[in-house]
C-alpha cells in the first residue's frame, strides 16, 4: 500500500497568522488519522518578498504548534534550475510565448477597450486577463525584443494549452476532512486567461513550482485554504500538460479576523508570535480555530 502524503506549504513574505495554523493543523491531523507522511514545503520563489528572517519565524511558529515534518524541507528558491527545464519544454512546444507588456501598458489597452464600452473580462482575482496582443507577435518581432533586452515574463497560452489536453479536465474533491467522500469539480482554467508560467525574473511561476514540486515529492492530498480554490484548474491544465499526475483536492474554510475579512499577513493580532507573546498556548490556538 502506498502512504498518503500531505504537504504544507507556506510562503516567507510575512508572519504566520491563525489561518496557517489552522492549514498546518488539519493537514497534521488528516495525515495522522490516514496513517500518511507529512512534507513542509517553503515556497520563496518571490526572492523580493521572502526573507531569511520571515523563515525563521515559520519554522518556530510551527514547532510551538507541535506540526511535525519531514526532512528535508524543500525550498523552492534552490531548485530553479529545475523549473527552468520544464519552462525549457514548455516554450519547445510552443505552450507559453514572451509577454513584454508592462502593468501600465496593460492598464492602457484596458482603459482604452473599455472607452469603446466593452467590459475587459476579469480572472477569478479580479485581475484584467492579459490582452491578446503579444500572443499574436511575428516571431521575428519577439527575437528583436529579445535581443534588445526588453523584459519578458513567459505566459500560457491557454488556447493552445486547451487544445492539448484531451476530454474533460476536472479533479477529485474531498467533502470535508474525513475524507469519507468525494465530488469531481470541473476545471475551468481558461477562466484565467493566459497566466503567468515564468516572471520576469525568475524561471518560474507559483502555479509551476508548485505542480513541479507537488509531482515530485509524491504529494497525493493537497489540502490548502479555499483562496486557492480557482488557482487549481491552473494546476490540474499544467499536471496534464507536463504530463504528471493529479493529486486529490481539500480546500478548507478561512479562518477569518472579526472584521469577517480573510486574514492577511499584516493583522498583527492574529499573528501567531504576538499570540504567543501574549501568553497564548498552542491549545488555545486549536480551540481558537476551531479544530
Ligand atoms: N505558498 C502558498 C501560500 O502560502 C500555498 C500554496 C499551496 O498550498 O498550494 O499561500
């Protein structure tokens, strides 16, 4: 019998706060109850954002909670080299091409379409899908802007993409934490447009690094918070373009602030160091958070 493996993985571009715990905790819990191993996975692509210091933080806030991992711990800033070779086959099969706008060139043709009243269609963040304009670039006009150094990100084209996956595209959700059962979600990525697959300065996007990295250590359960809902008809488009396999899905409630708002790294009050320091122990985080 093969284990389960789940996987937490945090970003270090802030403090974690009780809606982390409360994704570390229940992935702890549903890998105990089903006998499965457990990854910690830091996801610090965004080498601007993410520092040393905030990483630190993590690893301490998730020893005081008792969340107990595996080592070693992958982090994704080590590993480019390894996005970089599915990037390379991606652009091979023509799945991605050169995106030299910029945000205010995109805000332009935006303003500029919708002038003419028609509303610019908007991807699940809310964010303007990205104009159709650099997809259609003779090749020789992309090589010119290439050679003179003009920034690029490297984008899916989701028409294409669509175009190679044959059948339906779906993947399988678990009901609730028992994992007793499950429904098929329909994915729907074109919803987002031609996404990001590589930024600018890096040869990877999160949507990549984390299907790559998911594949790779085995991960059959991904349970992570109900923001990234839409985010996985990304993933599961990239897991059959790249052709590996589809782990099955929980996403979880948010822990929200009482405000009612989804909480962000910024609310100091809900940061687990400030509850610690404030005399709050990891059992009361769990009543805290309902688990
Ligand atoms: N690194 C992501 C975050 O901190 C989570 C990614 C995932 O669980 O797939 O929001």
């Amino acid at each position: 019998m093969t284990l389960l493996t789940f996987r937490f993985a945090p970003s270090p571009n802030g403090e974690l706060h009780l809606g982390h715990a409360y994704s570390a905790l229940l992935n702890r819990q549903m890998a105990a109850r089903a006998g499965g191993r457990l990854l910690l996975r830091i996801e610090d692509i965004d080498i601007t954002r993410c520092t040393p210091e905030f990483e630190a933080g993590i690893f301490r806030d998730l020893e005081w909670l008792g969340f107990e991992w595996e080592e070693p711990v992958r982090r994704q800033s080590e590993h480019f080299s390894e996005y970089r070779a599915v990037l390379d086959r991606l652009i091979a099969e023509e799945l991605v091409y050169p995106a030299f706008m910029s945000r205010g060139e995109i805000r332009a043709f935006i303003a500029e379409t919708e002038k003419r009243g028609r509303d610019w269609p908007r991807d699940p963040d809310g964010v303007p899908r990205y104009p159709p304009l650099d997809k259609a670039l003779p090749t020789k006009e992309r090589r010119r802007r290439i050679a003179e150094n003009k920034p690029f990100a490297w984008r899916l084209d989701i028409e294409a993409a669509m175009a190679r996956v044959p059948g339906a595209l779906s993947w399988v959700e678990f009901t609730d934490e028992t994992m007793a059962a499950t429904h098929t979600v329909d994915a729907t990525p074109q919803a987002w447009g031609d996404v990001i697959v590589a930024r600018r300065d890096i040869p990877t996007s999160y949507h990549l690094a984390v299907v790559v990295d998911d594949a790779l250590q085995g991960v059959s359960h991904v349970v992570r918070g109900q923001d990234l809902y839409a985010a996985t008809s990304v993933q599961r488009l990239l897991q059959d373009l790249l052709g590996r396999p589809a782990p099955r899905y929980l996403h979880h409630r948010l822990i929200l602030g009482s405000d009612g708002r989804k909480l962000s790294k910024s609310f100091k009050d809900t940061g687990l160091a400030a509850l610690r320091q404030a005399g709050v122990s990891p059992q009361d985080v769990v009543r805290l958070i309902g688990l």
